[in-house]
C-alpha cells in the first residue's frame, strides 16, 4: 500500500495552506478499501466507503432482479437522496478535519 501512495503527487491545498481539501485522504481510502481494509477505508475519507456501499447495493439489486426475471424487486434510493447524503459526508469530513488539525493538531493520515 506504500508503494502505491509514495507514487501519488502531495495535495495542493493542504501543501500551500496547511488546511486538508474536501478530497484529502480519497486516495488512501480507495487503495485501503482494495486491500480489504474497510474500517481503515472510512477513516481515511469515509465517501469513498459510502460509494462501495451504495455499488455494491445496486450491483447486488440489478443481479438479483436480473436473476430472478423481475419477480424480486429491492428498493434504492434516488439519486438525488444519495447525492445530498454525499455531499453531506464530504462537508462533515472537511469541517471535522480541519478543526481537528486547526484546534488540537490532529492531522488524519
């Protein structure tokens, strides 16, 4: 998992300001997720987390109704309702963040 983060450019908000970007951490998050490491995953930036699940519901949902010639039908949400709930979380992560590194020093890496 090092290898693959040393090969990706530092982020350009946080180097030049010191303040962690909405996106911070999406990286780390996705190649955790790819090791099978979930919990990691959410720490890092819980969106990415979020959008394997939702994937992961639909693709499950499609399958399912596919195999079952329609009989089976499984409720999802609209996209919008899961669009507000991601911006939602990115908002979240992007004040907690930043309080946490601004007030108390805490940095999430």
């Amino acid at each position: 998992m090092d290898f693959i983060l040393r090969l990706m450019p530092p982020c350009i908000l946080h180097h030049f300001t010191g303040f962690y970007c909405p996106g911070c951490g999406g990286t780390r998050a996705f190649v955790a997720l790819i090791h099978g490491q979930f919990l990691k995953s959410f720490y890092y930036h819980p969106l990415v987390f979020y959008v394997a699940v939702c994937l992961t519901w639909y693709a499950l949902k499609q399958g399912l109704e596919i195999a079952s010639s329609e009989k089976i039908s499984i409720p999802m949400p609209k996209i919008e309702v899961l669009s507000y709930i991601a911006a939602i979380i990115v908002g979240t992560n992007f004040v907690i963040r930043n309080i946490l590194y601004l007030v108390w020093g805490i940095t999430i890496y």
